[in-house]
C-alpha cells in the first residue's frame, strides 16, 4: 500500500474516533445521572474535608483550662 494512502486511512481512522469520544462525553454532559453522581462524589468529599478540619482543629483533653468545656464545672 502507498504511504500517502496509508496516512489518509490513519487520518479517517483517527478523525471518526474522536467524533465517537466527542459523542460518548456530550452525552454524559447531558446526562441527569452524571450530574448526580458528580453532586455526590462532591458531598461526600467536603463531609471529609469538614471532618478532616474540625478533628485537625479540635483542642486535646488537657488544653482546657478548666477541664472539658461540657463537663460539670469544678
């Protein structure tokens, strides 16, 4: 086979895949079911975020000054 005819298929080949691709991620950009899938991947990681920071943030047992600030005064 020529090579020029060989780079044209490759080409065919190469430009009809990415239409296939481009197609695939239009429809899950329209889809309702990726959207809510991405809404809950995106709560679930700032629940973690937020735990992650109050755990980091929370002062240990003998930073009170007056023991733990819920317990019974002394």
């Amino acid at each position: 086979m020529h090579p020029i005819m060989t780079a044209k298929s490759w080409s065919h080949h190469l430009h009809d895949g990415a239409l296939a691709a481009w197609h695939q991620i239009d429809q899950h950009l329209r889809s309702r079911h990726f959207w809510t899938g991405v809404g809950i991947a995106l709560l679930a990681i700032g629940l973690v975020a937020l735990v992650i920071t109050l755990v980091r943030n929370a002062p240990l047992q003998g930073d009170y000054l007056y023991g733990s600030p819920y317990g019974f005064y002394r």
